[in-house]
C-alpha cells in the first residue's frame, strides 16, 4: 500500500515538473522507478552508516585514551596499545573494500536448515576464525516476499552492538543468494534444551526469560520487531548466556496454510465456535481437550518438536495472535511470544499446542478459551501471573502502550534479578562444548546437494549493479570492526574478562570489552 | 604504461565555443540546493588521526565509484546514444575516450559508451592487486595518488554530464537531494586531497565555488 502511494506521489510529481517548464518526454518506465528507489535506499544507507562509522570510531579511540589514563603501565605500553588500536583500524579500512565471497570460507557442518536456505559453520580461511553462515536464497525470498525482512534483518544485525543479540561480521552476496557470517554460538539453543530437559526449574527459566527480556528490549529500542520470537531463536553461546538470533527467516510459516485460513475459513466468532463444538464431539478429556492428559500431550509435542526441527516449515506456536489475524501490530506482539516460551519452559510444551497448525492458530486466536495451566504443573502463583498477563489481549498486556521492558522487569516474578549482571554472572545452566568445532548441541543434518561451484561466471563484482535480480538487494555489504579483532586466543580471553558495564545495548560498553583485552595482552603475566 | 596513458589524457578534454545559455540555470539554482541530511561532511572527508593516507584515498574511491554508478544507472533510460551522441557538459566540454592501453588515441563515443568505458575501466583498476591491494600487509605503489587522481577525474565527468544533460530528469525523479549530496561529498573530498586540477572542474565551476567558498 505505502508503495503505491508512493508510485502515485511519484507520477503526480512527474506531471508538475512538466507545469515547471522543464521539457519532460513523458512518463518513466517501471524499471527506471525502481533503480531510482534502489540507489536511493543505497545512499541513505551509505551515509547513515558512514556517520556512524565516523563517531564509532572516535569513540573507540577516546574509550582507549580513557582506559589507559585509568591503567597503570608505562608511557611505553601506552604507545603500543595506541599503535595496536591504530593498525587495527587501517586493517578494517581495507576491510571495508575487500570484496567477500563465499570462496573466502571453508563450509562445515550444517547447523540450521530453512525454506530459504541453511545455516553453516564455517571458517574464514585467511584468519581461520569460525563463524556461522546463513546462505538465504534470493529467488525463494523475493516469492515469498520476504525482502524488507531480509534487509531488516540485516539492518538490525548491523546496528545493534549488543550482547543479546548475536554479532554480525559480515554481509555479502552472488547472483544467487546472501550470505550472513555470524557469531557462532556452540551452546546449542533454548529450543534444543527444552528436547533434553523437558522442563526448567524456575531459577533457569527465570534466568533465561530475563535474558530474553534485555534482548526483546535491546531490538524494540531500535524501533524493531521481531514478529517471530520462539525456542529456535534463542541461542546459547558456550558458556551458556542466551542471545536472539534468527529474525524470523529461517522457518518461516508456510504462508499458503495461513492464507487458505483466511480466505475460506475467517477467524470470527461463528467459525471458532463450531470448531470447538467440533472438539467436544471427539474429546475424550475434560475442557474440551483432545489429549488424555498433560503427559500424552508432552509426550506427543516432544515426538512432534524434532520433526519440527528438521523441517522448513515453522510453527505458529509462538505467535501473536494479532500478528496471525493480519491486524496492525505492535512491539507488544514480541513479549506474547516470551509468554509462550515461559510456559513452555515451566509446562513443557506449548500453552496452544496441537498436532496440526491451523488448530494451533484458531487456539491462539481465541486464547481466552484455550489457555489452562494443567492441574499437574507446579508453577508458583508469580510465574502464572506473568504468563497470564503476557498471554492475554494486545491492549492488556505488560509491556503494551509504550511502557515497554520497565513494566515486565517490575514484575514480581523477576524480584531477585540483578538485571545488570545478568551477562557478567554464571548462566543457569552449562552446555557441553568440546572445542570451538562442536555442534554437538545442534541438531544434525545431512547434505542434500553435491555442493556447487561457488561462483557462476566471472568473480565478484566491484559495482554495486542494479539488475532485475539484484534490485532489491542493493547495498546488502557488511562488515563489522570486531571482524578486525577476532582471533581464536582474543575469544578465550574475552570470556574470562568480565569488564565492569554500564548497560547491556551500549557501543561504548562493547568497546571496553576490546581494550580490556589490550590491556591483557599487554601484561605478559596473563598470557 | 600509465605514465603513457596520462600523457595521452590531455586530448580527451577539449573546449568547445558559445557561452551557456541562462534561462535553464535560473530554474536549476532551486534545486540544487537540496541534500539529505547527511550530518557533517567535511568532518567526513577527513583522513583520520593515524589512519594511512593511502588506505583512506582507497577505500573512499570504491565508495565514489559505486555512488556514481548508481545515479548514472538511474538515467539509463535516457542517456542514450540518440539523445547524448557525445560525452558532454554543457555546450563547452567534450570528453573523448582514452584508456592509453586498449585505445591510445581518444575516440569520439555517445555518452552511455563513454560511461561504460569508464565504469569497466575503473573496474579493472579496483581488481588490479598491484594498485589496490586487498591482502592484509600488501603495500601501495608509489603512484598511487596519481592513480586515485585519474579516476577522479574521469568520475567527475559523469557528474558533469549528469548535472548539464539529465538534471531536469533527476528532478522529476525526485533525486536531486542524492546526486547533490553524493556531489558535494565527492568535491570535498578531491579538495580535501587536491585530486582533481581546477581546469577539470570548470564545466560545474559554480557550483563548486559554492560547496568549497564556505570551507
């Protein structure tokens, strides 16, 4: 809609300049138009990044000359920090003109697997540093019209320098796809811990529905919104902090299902009623259930989940249901789906669940009906009063109507968090990580194709073009300074460096990290 | 090699006679004015305390080059060989292409050939490692600059060729704050490192003075 506007602004525009006595001969084409909004886009961009860069990188130098003023070492150390600091920044100068190709990673083991494409380990071959790529196909996301999303992402990922939400290092693509290189995170997700555990403890749980709220609150305070946020999503690194991934690419629901919904079959009162009539005819349980109690239903959702896990369909389990119901939403939508991952956490499956999706999203759409806490789960009246209060309408929920992550971290639920060393203590629970390869936390999966020949035809282009494939994915490029830094004994030491920090979504914060490692390198005795 | 082709460039650059005329640049001062609120970019264009003054004249080519390949791409549709026969600005300036290796004497080309000669040409001095190198450690030539400065120059044209022949169009297409601010960036920059002879700039002399005379 906003698009044709747009298009209407643009003709109406076209016709006054004609009034304007300049020779106009006639209208544009549509190709014109959209190279026209694609080097638009491009130089916005450009120069919002390029500001950026500027101030980040006088911040990274003043953060420096603070840190050794405050350091006691000699004038001499000094000067080698300033010169180290230096040369990683011509490094990542050049950096910002190197043209990156998928030749430049050694592929691994494939960690995720999606509609649009799969999720890899890989390791840059000329500075051996591991990362995860995601590879998304450009032709599956332009159909499922997916771009603005993509580039979102991608956006995002580049903006927010945060420790809950996974590090970027670089963007890039070819003909046929993009590539993200990534953080790689060996802890596995919450998703694959739910499959060992079952259920957590509500000090685990706690710890990880608090490190989710910082998360949700690091990408609303971008004006993001996830829309997608469920088990998958929340990655663990090795030591075993939570950080947001996934910004709702990689399983995308299968949008024909939800269509077909909406058209035949609207969610309104009359439908929902006849089906849960429906329900009641075969229901063998109370309430209208279908399960004959709470452990066949865990028992099903847990034999369901891995195949879940291994297809490319997602699940609306999590799932607003304003966002399901196509209305307008709002940042509110994310913190129903921390509701949904709190009671399955606590419950151990899904508080809409059932074996087939169309029914999980007319529960979720009349949740006043269907959401029950079995009789058997022992939850403190704390924790169901959150969970109620985040699965409930748009207009009534914590968090709604601009009071944001204030009102859910207030709640009594979370009374003995210290919310600002959540990431500077132990997390609750320890994944097993058995070197930086190990993806003994992920699901496995198998090739599916002999694996191509990376580059078709010539290699990489210096220009950014503007061609019928390529329009949308103009200035997709990234790279990240920290790209720069990385090494496999900086990573190391990073994680046993817990450096005082002012707050969890803070550039200067995240610069302290880099120069606390300075300063230990610069001490013999700790190396 | 270069040195050659440097020597050649001259008689690509030909002044041609009449005066421009004036109706048109009464119309255009409105427009030109506009820019996106970029922040500060003569902070922008300079070299950073310690950073390599090289490293800097690279990264920032790339940058130009791939602005200027974009806002010509946007006029693609009517920058033809039927209607820009020749490579030029304004009524006074004709450019002739010359790489002084595939093609030593300058030819006369439309103006789309011209830009495409042009943008594969710089191309290839981005992909030559020995010019622009991209492995950690590996050093500049000592002529770099020199080298920065022909692709300068060369890019300068199609802005000139863009604000003389298309910029009505650039209008109509609600562009003019992005070319204007690509532009400005771009000539503070060649001011900034002294890449681009004042007799170069003539065709667009105007509107220069008034992005540099603030400085």
């Amino acid at each position: 809609m906003e698009n044709q506007e747009e298009d209407e602004v643009v003709l109406a525009k076209v016709t006054s300049e004609v009034e304007d006595n300049f020779e106009d001969e006639g209208l544009v084409s549509n190709s014109t138009l959209e190279k026209v909004a694609a080097a638009k886009k491009y130089i916005e961009n450009h120069y919002n990044r390029r500001m950026r860069h500027i101030q980040q990188r006088k911040e990274r130098r003043w953060v420096l000359e603070q840190k050794i003023a405050s350091l006691d070492v000699s004038e001499k150390e000094q000067l080698e920090l300033l010169e180290d600091l230096q040369r990683k920044e011509t490094e990542y100068t050049r950096l910002m003109r190197n043209r990156l190709c998928v030749d430049d990673f050694d592929l691994l083991s494939i960690i995720g697997r999606g509609a649009f494409g799969e999720v890899r380990l890989c390791r840059e071959k000329k500075t051996g540093n591991i990362y995860a790529m995601k590879k998304l196909k450009k032709s599956e996301m332009l159909s499922r019209g997916q771009v603005e999303h993509v580039r979102a992402e991608r956006n995002l990922l580049a903006e927010v320098a945060s420790d809950c939400i996974v590090k970027l290092y670089y963007s890039f693509q070819d003909p046929e796809y993009l590539y993200l290189i990534m953080e790689y995170l060996s802890g596995g997700d919450v998703m694959t811990l739910l499959m060992r555990e079952e259920t957590l403890t509500e000090t685990v749980a706690r710890f990880y529905i608090a490190q989710s709220v910082l998360a949700i609150e690091s990408i609303h305070k971008h004006n993001y919104v996830h829309r997608d946020i469920k088990p998958d999503n929340l990655l663990l690194d090795k030591y075993g902090h939570m950080k947001l991934s996934d910004f709702g690419l990689c399983k995308p629901l299968d949008c024909r299902n939800i269509s077909a919904m909406n058209v035949n079959e609207p969610l309104n009162d009359e439908n929902i009623n006849e089906s849960i009539d429906g329900d009641e005819n075969c229901s063998i349980g109370r309430r209208g259930r279908r399960w004959k109690s709470p452990l066949e239903q865990l028992q099903h959702w847990q034999i369901n989940r891995r195949k879940l896990a291994y297809s490319t369909v997602g699940t609306p389990d999590y799932i607003a249901p304003e966002v399901l119901l196509k209305k307008g939403y709002g940042v509110e939508c994310d913190w129903w789906s921390l509701g949904a991952i709190m009671y399955e956490m606590l419950v151990g499956y899904p508080p809409f669940y059932s074996d087939d999706p169309v029914t999980t999203c007319r529960k979720i759409v009349s949740w006043r009906t269907h959401l029950v806490f079995p009789e058997g789960a022992r939850l403190t009246p704390e924790a169901r009063d959150l969970i109620c209060r985040l699965l409930c309408d748009s207009e009534h929920r914590l968090g709604s109507h601009g009071a944001g992550a204030e009102q859910i971290k207030a709640h009594t639920w979370f009374k003995d968090v210290e919310w600002e060393k959540l990431y500077e203590m132990d997390a609750a629970f320890k994944p097993v990580v058995n070197g930086e390869l190990d993806t003994q936390n992920f699901m496995k999966f198998d090739e599916v194709e002999c694996p191509k020949p990376a580059r078709t035809g010539s290699g990489p282009s210096w220009k950014v073009s503007i061609t019928p494939q390529n329009i949308n994915f103009v200035g997709y490029t990234y790279r990240n300074f920290d790209a720069v830094r990385g090494s496999r004994h900086s990573l190391d030491i990073k994680g046993s460096v817990s450096p005082p920090r002012s707050s969890t979504d803070s550039t200067r914060s995240d610069s302290a990290i880099d120069y606390t490692k300075l300063s230990t390198g610069g001490d013999g005795s700790q190396q | 090699m270069s040195l050659f082709g440097l020597g050649r460039n001259q008689k690509t650059f030909r002044p041609k006679k009449s005066a421009p005329s004036g109706s048109k640049g009464a119309q255009l001062r409105k427009h030109i004015d506009a820019t996106l609120g970029s922040g500060n970019l003569r902070e922008a264009v300079r070299l950073p305390p310690g950073e390599d003054a090289n490293e800097w004249l690279a990264v920032n080519t790339v940058d130009f080059f791939n602005q200027v390949n974009l806002l010509y791409g946007t006029l693609t549709e009517f920058c033809t060989p039927d209607n820009c026969p020749t490579m030029t600005a304004g009524p006074k300036y004709e450019y002739r292409w010359a790489d002084g290796v595939q093609i030593k004497k300058p030819i006369e080309v439309s103006a789309p050939k011209y830009v495409e000669y042009l943008m594969d040409w710089i191309e290839t001095q981005l992909d030559d490692e020995t010019l622009f190198p991209q492995r950690l450690g590996a050093p500049f030539p000592q002529n770099f600059k020199d080298v920065v400065k022909t692709i300068f120059k060369r890019l300068f044209r199609v802005y000139a060729h863009i604000y003389h022949s298309h910029f009505q169009k650039i209008v109509s297409l609600k562009e003019e704050a992005h070319l204007n601010t690509c532009f400005k960036h771009f000539i503070l920059f060649t001011h900034e490192f002294g890449l681009i002879d004042k007799k170069e700039l003539a065709p667009l002399q105007e509107l220069i003075e008034s992005i540099i005379s603030p400085y």
